[in-house]
C-alpha cells in the first residue's frame, strides 16, 4: 500500500511540474516574442518579399472593380467582361512571371467559364423583333405590365397562336354553330355582335374578341357561341386554342396571371359598355356600383346566396354562350335585374377565380 501512495504522490508531482513548466515557457514567449515558438507559428514568413508584378496586381484590380458591378443584366454583363480581363491578366502573370502552369491552368479555365457566361447574357439581351401589328399589340396590353419581350414572343409563337385575317362580313363565330374553345384578339379592324340578327356592340383592336365566352366555358369543350361575330371591315386576329394556352399557363405561371387580368378587365369594359344602353323609365343610366341598388335588385333575385354562379347573371347566358344572345326586351330586364346584382355582388369570387 505504501508503494501504491509514493506511485500516486510521484504522478501528481510530475503533472504539477509539467503544467507549471509549460505555463513558465508560455510566459517566457510573450515576454520575448523573437523567441517565441507560439509567434513564429502564425508569422512563419521571417522576411517578407518584394510586391508581385504589375500584372499581379491589374488583374487583382479587376476583380475588386467587378465585384462592385450591380445584379441588372447589364451589371452582370459589366462583371464578366472585367473578370476575363482580370483572369487573362493573372494568366499572363502566371506564364511568364512565375512560370506556374497549375496557376495559369486554373485562372485560364475561369476566363473560359466567363467567356460562356458573357456569351449567354448577350444572347438573353438581344432585340427581340416583332411583326408591326404584334409590336402594336406588346407596346399596347402588355408593355405596361411589363411582360417581358422574349416571353410575348412565346406567346403569340406559331406553336401556341395564328394570326388570321377577316373580309368584311365575314363571320369569326356563328351563333349556336362555333364552339368556344378558342380566345382571339382583335389586331386592326372592326367587329359586330350580333344576336338574331339584331345588333348588339361592336369591337374594336385591340379588344379580346370573345372573352366572355372563353370564360364561362372553361368547364367544358363543347359549348357554343351564343351570338354571331361578323366584321365590319377587313381585320387581322390572333387567337389561342385553350388547350394551348392551358400548356403555357403551366409553364409561364406570370403570364397566366397577366392575360387573366387582361380577359378581366375585358369582360368588365364590355359590361360598363353594355350597362350603357340600359336606359331607365326616366331616361337616366343605372349604376351597377351603387350599393343600394344592388342590394334591391339581388333580394328580387334571390339573394346574395344565389349569386354563387357568375354565369348566370354576367354577359354570358347559362349554357355558356352569352346573354348577349336575347331578344332585346328580355335582354334589358336581365340587365336591370341580373346583371348588376349578380356581377356586382358575385363579381368578388369571380375575379378571385380568374387570377
């Protein structure tokens, strides 16, 4: 047992000694830094040498100045084109200062990799040419919220769209013949709609064409114009099959959301211009935005609970077509009731269901 204590007594002397030993050795280095182990571990260079060459240090100033380059395409076009200089720059420096091929490999390969990525940005950044009628239609609709030229481009491509002509009188769409499963917008001319022969408005460039009944009919294939489009004049077009921009809303989420907004605003126009002819018993227009009025016009309609379906009260008539397609008497009186309490009030969901 003796034996055992002097082992254990021995082991704690030495560690003390150790430890006070090293902690003397680490003051001794701070004291006298030239002979510190622990200094010349972080500054192992005992004499610094002369700066690089003046390629060195260009092409270093390259990179700083790229890297101050803002995200725009133009920025990002800026950037690149500093940093193959830079990059030819180090190169250099590399193949005839320091003799270095794994240096001059690698900064030669990133002059390469930008090179392809300038390459890239101008060919995002070309002009993008239109036809003058669809450079029309762009600066137009549009333009103003900023869809971009290369993604109308897509739009009005051969691979979704056709741009079409019309001689006066003849018919876009045959009343309970043509189906709706196509949008077309009016490029130059004019068209009537017609309802039994009577006339009902008129619709001018760039104007979607049918967009009333592009929406209704978006649960099914198979319903039919319920009015005649006849030109009044020689027009050009462009229309969209439905399945066709179905695709390209998958893809092109924000364009989705433009045309949808587009086709709103549309039907909406075309709802104040109808809401126009209406005339009451008086003489004087009624307005679909007055609340009063669409609160006493829905109660005699059913009430707001029957307002659930848009297209039983909006320019379209129940199957799908339009109620553009009355006689005119009975017209007016969907116009004085439905109508204004069933977009007015029903206009909300309608419009949530469109964007």
């Amino acid at each position: 047992m003796a034996e055992e204590g002097d082992f254990n007594l021995t082991l704690t002397e030495a560690l003390a000694g150790g430890i006070e030993e090293a902690f003397n050795s680490t003051l001794d280095d701070w004291a006298d830094p030239a002979n510190s182990t622990f200094w010349r571990s972080i500054f192992s260079c005992d004499a610094w040498i002369s700066p690089q060459h003046l390629l060195f240090q260009l092409a270093n100033g390259c990179f700083f100045v790229s890297y101050l380059a803002p995200s725009q395409s133009k920025g990002l076009l800026f950037m690149h084109c500093v940093l193959i200089l830079g990059f030819l720059l180090y190169s250099t420096w590399a193949w005839n200062v320091i003799c270095a091929p794994d240096v001059f490999s690698w900064n030669f390969i990133f002059m390469l990799l930008n090179m392809g990525q300038t390459l890239y940005i101008i060919y995002q950044m070309r002009p993008v040419k239109l036809n003058k009628e669809l450079e029309a239609l762009y600066e137009a609709l549009f333009q103003p919220l900023n869809v971009p030229r290369l993604l109308f481009k897509r739009l009005v491509s051969v691979e979704y769209a056709q741009v079409m002509s019309l001689h006066a009188g003849e018919a876009y769409a045959m009343q309970n013949l043509t189906r709706t499963d196509r949008l077309g917008l009016l490029l130059s001319g004019k068209v009537n709609v017609m309802a039994d022969n009577q006339f009902l408005h008129s619709i001018t460039n760039m104007q979607f064409i049918d967009s009333p009944e592009f929406e209704s009919s978006r649960a099914s294939l198979e319903d039919k114009f319920k009015v005649s489009i006849i030109a009044a004049t020689s027009c050009r077009y462009v229309f969209w099959h439905r399945t066709s921009l179905e695709y390209l809303f998958v893809k092109e989420s924000y364009l989705a959301a433009v045309l949808s907004t587009l086709i709103a605003r549309d039907i909406t126009t075309k709802l104040y211009h109808m809401n126009q002819k209406i005339v009451t018993e008086k003489g004087s227009h009624l307005d679909i935005r007055l609340p009063s009025l669409t609160s006493s016009l829905s109660s005699s309609c059913g009430g707001e609970g029957s307002l659930r379906s848009p297209a039983k009260f909006s320019i379209r008539s129940g199957g799908g077509g339009g109620s553009r397609g009355r006689p005119r008497r009975e017209r007016e009186q969907h116009w004085r009731r439905g109508l204004r309490s069933g977009v007015v009030l029903g206009w909300r969901g309608w419009y949530g269901d469109l964007h």
